[in-house]
C-alpha cells in the first residue's frame, strides 16, 4: 500500500512540498482493551468512561449513552487508555470512524475495537479528515479481513500513506478550512435536532386537541378508530419478487422502520386508492403511504377512511400518539386497536391541523437537503485539499 496504490487512487503525483510517510512515522498507534471474560461496564457514572464504537461518530464521541468502568477493574485495564488530542479510528465492526478525544474524555478508557494514534509529528486535525478521505475508505475497502465481522489489523494501519504538505501552517490552513464546513454541518444538525423537538411538542398538542386554532371553535367528538378507518389485507399486493431491488417503478413496502424495502417494476396489483396508512398487525408501528406500493408481508393491514370527512394525514399523527401497550405477540388490529377511542375535530380542522404539520416537516426537510450538499461539497473538497488537486493560496 505505498506510492503506486496512492498514485493508482488519486491519479495524482506527490506535489512539489509535500511527502509521503507511513501512519506509523508520523504517530505511535497502540490497540484499545476489552474488560475481562464475564465483567460488564456499568451505566453509573464515575471517572472512568469506556469509549465504544458505538459511542464514535463523525464530530467525535456521543456522551449521552457512555458506559464506565467499574471501580475494581480501573488497575488491570489502565495501560489502554485514550487522552486529550489523541485520534482514535475504529478496527472492528463499522471500519474507519475517526475523531479527536476532547478535554472531557481525557483518560478515558478505550474500546478493543479502536486503536488510539498519538504521539503525533503532524497536524492532527490534518490527519483526522486525511483519514476520512475516500483514499483511506478505499484502503480499508480493499485490507479489511471477510467475516461475521470485518477487521484491521494493527499492522495495517500503522502502514497507511498518508499524504501531507511539509509545511506545518500549510496543514492548519487545509484542516481550519475543513472545520469551517464542519462547524456549519454541526450547527445545522443541531439546528434539525432543535426544530424536530418543537414540531413533535407542536404536533402532539394540535392532534389531542390542547391547542386549538383560531377560527376553530366547535367542539371535537369522539369516536374509536374502527368508526373512522376500515382495513384491507394486503395479500393481493404482495411483492412476488424474491430479492429486493434498489431500482424500479414501484416501492416495496414494510409498516416498520425499515419502510422502503426495495422496488419493483412488476404491474400487477398495485396498490394505489391513495392516501392510506399501513398498519403492522403485530407491533402497531405505522406508516403514512401517499403513493402507489406493493408490500413485502401479509402482516400489515392498509388502514383507508370510512367516509370523505377524513383526513388520513391527521389520523395518522393522531395514532402516533396513543399509549398502546403491545405485550403479546398476536394480532392487535381487529381484536384491540379499532375499539381505542379518539376525540376528532371537524374536517376543516383535521386539514389545517394537516397543512401546519406538513410545512414544520418541510422546513426540516429544507435543511437536510442543505445538510447532504453540504456534505457532498465537503467530500468534494476534503479531495482536492488532501491530495492537493486545489492549493489554498
């Protein structure tokens, strides 16, 4: 994995101010450690966090689900430790995931699955996105070990080339730019994250009723949901295709949170009496379905309106929020869900109530849109930095 695979990738000469150097003559890398045979983390927490893969995600480590040490095993695992500013990059189970360990995880202990890389003769805000490049993901692609569970080998990382500007303010300059796009990624997840949480609060108060709309008045009645929805089994629009297709003309459909299986071009027996909303007879999960599908399993019921004074998209928001309990595995439509009672509005209501939900829902989808450009234009420049295609000036 030297000069000519990098080459071969890149299609790219070492520029004039730049060199080449395994991973392991720009860093020490050192493996992480698991607990012993027949001890378990805990969920208390002390001062001895456990970094799992699990934990790692593209900006970093996810605090909010860290598991601990317990106090009696912190001596015999200490030598497997993580610090401040060190990178760790994943070896097993999703390859490649990288980050930089922060103040507050300084110490912490670390995952078998992850190397810890320190001791750094380079930026290592540099080397947190070069080893984010597709040039790394493709050697990952090609060294990983076949499996119940891909691996890499220690020795394999230590032999990556990584491709870097000698000049050490060169190397900032590339790593502030990537940060720029990172921090504006961050800001809008949080702001997704934000603007999910309000809609949801939103949604819930205008489907039960709390917060009434000006201009409506009239008292809402109540009903069950058998009263409003009639069922449909979906035997006949089951998909005869035996493997699932990422292309066709019509999606094959599931009520978990798989949804969109796969797709199929067959013409036969589509379903298409739109809007309908597809019920999973076992967990109650549910799906809003405005077009045409065919569907994977006979344990669904495709819920239709018993009457045009029903607004399927506020029912279904209603049915996301009732506390239904599903304890036994059985079959819940028929025998228990039709008869739980609902209060409804009247039509002109469920339909603004629809109109208000489905602009909140458009604004968030606005920024993941923005979000996936943005993604793809940080792709984009991550490999004309790092392979000095682009030259900051």
């Amino acid at each position: 994995m030297g000069l000519d695979f990098f080459q071969k990738l890149t299609e790219r000469k070492i520029p004039e101010g730049w060199e080449i150097k395994h991973l392991s003559e720009l860093s020490k890398i050192s493996s992480g450690k698991r607990l012993p045979k027949g001890e378990m983390l805990i969920s208390n927490q002390n001062s001895n966090a456990y970094i799992r893969v699990a934990d790692m995600k593209s900006y970093g480590v996810e605090l909010s689900k860290l598991k601990y040490v317990p106090e009696h095993l912190v001596e015999k695992i200490k030598n497997y430790r993580i610090y401040k500013n060190d990178l760790y990059i994943s070896v097993a189970g999703t390859l490649g995931l990288v980050g930089i360990i922060d103040e507050s995880l300084d110490g912490a202990n670390l995952t078998e699955n992850a190397n810890r890389v320190f001791d750094l003769k380079i930026d290592k805000k540099y080397l947190f996105y070069f080893l984010q490049s597709n040039y790394i993901k493709k050697i990952i692609e090609s060294i990983s070990t076949t499996g119940a569970q891909p691996k890499l080998a220690l020795t394999r990382i230590r032999n990556f080339i990584i491709l870097y500007p000698k000049n050490s303010r060169e190397q900032k300059n590339i790593a502030n730019k990537l940060c720029d796009i990172d921090e504006l990624l961050i800001f809008c997840s949080k702001l997704i994250k934000k603007k999910k949480e309000i809609n949801r609060s939103l949604i819930k108060l205008l489907v039960l009723g709390k917060k009434r709309l000006t201009g409506f008045d009239k008292k809402w009645e109540e009903s069950t949901l058998g009263d409003l929805l009639s069922y449909e089994q979906p035997t006949k629009y089951i998909s005869k295709e035996k493997e699932y297709n990422i292309a066709g003309s019509t999606p094959i459909l599931t009520a978990n949170k798989s949804f969109v299986l796969g797709y199929t071009d067959e013409t036969d027996c589509i379903f298409n009496n739109l809007p309908v909303i597809i019920f999973d007879d076992f967990t109650t999960d549910k799906k809003f379905v405005p077009f045409k599908f065919k569907v994977r399993s006979s344990a669904l019921k495709i819920l239709k309106p018993k009457s045009s004074n029903i607004d399927m998209y506020f029912i279904f928001n209603l049915m996301n929020y009732i506390n239904f309990s599903t304890i036994e595995h059985k079959r819940y439509w028929i025998a228990e869900f039709q008869y739980l009672k609902v209060l409804i509005p009247s039509f002109e209501e469920q339909k603004k109530i629809s109109s208000i939900i489905i602009t909140a829902q458009k604004q968030v989808d606005y920024i993941n849109k923005k979000m996936l450009k943005l993604k793809k234009i940080k792709s984009s420049i991550i490999e004309e930095l790092l392979t000095a295609k682009t030259k900051l000036s």
